[in-house]
C-alpha cells in the first residue's frame, strides 16, 4: 500500500556498518574492498526493486559523514562507486547527505568536498539534504 520505499543507508545505521571501512572489519565476502563492503546494501536495493519495482524506490546515503563514528577514508570513492553502481537497478533517486554534514550537530562550512560528480554519475533523480538554511 506505499507509494515507494526509501532505503536508509546513512548516518551509521546498518548499511554503513558494513559500507565504511572505519566499521567494517569482515573478513568474508561483505568485508576488505570497497565492492565487497557495498555487496549488502546493493542485495537489499535488488530485492527491493525486484519486489516492488525500482521506479518505486529511492536510496540516502552520507559517504562523507561520521554519524556514530562510522567514517570512511576515501568516502569520494564509496560515493562514486555506490552512485554508479545504483545506476545498474534504476531506481527513482539517490539521496546524499552534503559533505559538510559530519554529523547531527557539526557542520563545516569550510568543506572542500562535493557531491558533484556523484551527481554526474547517477542517472535518476539525485537530492541532496544537509547544512541548508532559508
């Protein structure tokens, strides 16, 4: 009965226990690479798409925040590699957490990091939320 789903892959939650490498420590097929640390939230972007049809499903993400000390040291690369991957399932839209968000309550408004070529690289609708005033 919902209109759509948005898959949570952010602020430390599960998909970035095992997206980041500062959190995930496997030694298994969801551990070490970049790929492999992807593997589980891109299953759960299939499954659900497959279920109920990627026009009807979005993702957020926050390659760039350290929400529950879940940082990442090359959190560019976990962006790009996710927005590119994302494109294999068409869904409706990839939502990211600005750069300058490292957490609920810090800010930088100094950052020198862009969401830009995540942008470029995904095909659907592409929001960003973060660090916005009026």
């Amino acid at each position: 009965g919902f209109d759509g789903i948005e898959i949570h892959g952010a602020y430390g939650y599960l998909h970035e226990q095992f997206m980041k490498d500062a959190v995930n420590d496997r030694a298994d097929e969801y551990g070490g690479s970049i790929e492999n640390r992807c593997r589980f939230t891109l299953e759960v972007v299939e499954a659900i798409a497959n279920e109920i049809g990627p026009e009807r499903v979005g993702i957020r993400l926050s390659p760039y925040a350290e929400f529950m000390e879940s940082g990442d040291t090359n959190p560019k690369a976990l962006g790009l590699y996710m927005a590119n991957a994302l494109n294999k399932y068409g869904i409706l839209y990839c939502h990211m957490v600005e750069p300058r968000m490292k957490n609920v309550l810090q800010i930088d408004d100094q950052c020198p990091h862009s969401l830009v070529p995540m942008r470029k690289a995904f095909n659907g609708t592409f929001i960003t939320n973060g660090g916005f005033d009026y």
